[in-house]
C-alpha cells in the first residue's frame, strides 16, 4: 500500500472515530471539506503542513495518519 493510501485510510478511520463529518473536519482545520473528501479517497497527497494540521484537528499524533494498519487488521 502507498503512503498516500495509508493516510486516506487513517485519515477517514480517524476522523468517523472521532464522530466528524467532513465538513466538521474541514473546519477544524481551516481548509475545504473538498479537500478532506480528496484526500481521503487518495486523489491528493498531503503536505507536512496539512498533516500536521488534520492530526491537531483530530486531536492526534501526525505520525498517526501514516503508520501503516498490521496485516490482517480490518481498514
């Protein structure tokens, strides 16, 4: 899987387990719910800046939006 996957996946896991909607996320961090729609579907890469501001929006650790989920673990 391609890092670029791996945040998609976290990205849209964390945030539904956060109870946020897209919208509500986009606000957090003060970008467009497109954008969060975007890369969550792995259309857009993300930059060290944008990582860093969807993990303060999430209330998160930034390196918690690239690690990689354990094989067999359910994504």
């Amino acid at each position: 899987m391609k890092l670029r996957e791996v945040l998609a996946t976290n990205l849209k896991r964390l945030r539904l387990a956060a109870g946020l909607s897209q919208e509500e996320l986009a606000h957090r961090a003060d970008i467009d719910r497109t954008y969060v729609s975007s890369l969550e579907r792995g259309r857009y890469s993300a930059s060290i800046d944008m990582i860093e501001s969807l993990s303060a929006a999430l209330d998160i650790e930034p390196y918690e939006l690239l690690v990689k989920a354990p094989a067999g673990s359910e994504e």
